[in-house]
C-alpha cells in the first residue's frame, strides 16, 4: 500500500497536497481491491493494474485517473 500512494502524486505532480491527498483517497480502496498482488512491484505496475480494472473502478479514481492523462 505504501507503494502505491507514490502513484497518485506522480500523477498529481503540478497539483496541490490537498489535490494528492485526495488522489489516494479516491484509489486507496481500489487498489487494494484489485492490485494487492502487485502493490509491491512499483508504482508502474499498481498504474497498469489500475488501467486493466479500469471498467470496475469506482468513479473517483476513474476520474483522477482520466483528469490527469492515464
């Protein structure tokens, strides 16, 4: 999990802290959801997990997801 919460920021680079935090709240739970089993292999792979889910991820972190270019 903690890996992933790098994911969101790279993202998220020209964006506030408030704009990451709410990044990582938005995909915490997906992540553990679908991309528990490769949380530990970096964040490339918790993002291409997250674009294989994508049709079941919830709306929050599709949109951050799609907001910011992924």
């Amino acid at each position: 999990m903690t890996r992933f919460l790098f994911i969101i920021p790279l993202l998220m680079c020209a964006s506030g802290a408030s704009a990451q935090q709410l990044g990582q709240d938005a995909c915490a739970r997906d992540v553990t959801r679908f991309c528990r089993a490769v949380m530990n292999n970096g964040d490339g792979a918790v993002l291409a997990c997250l674009k294989q889910h994508r049709t079941r991820l919830s709306k929050a972190c599709d949109k951050v997801l799609t907001d910011h270019g992924q």
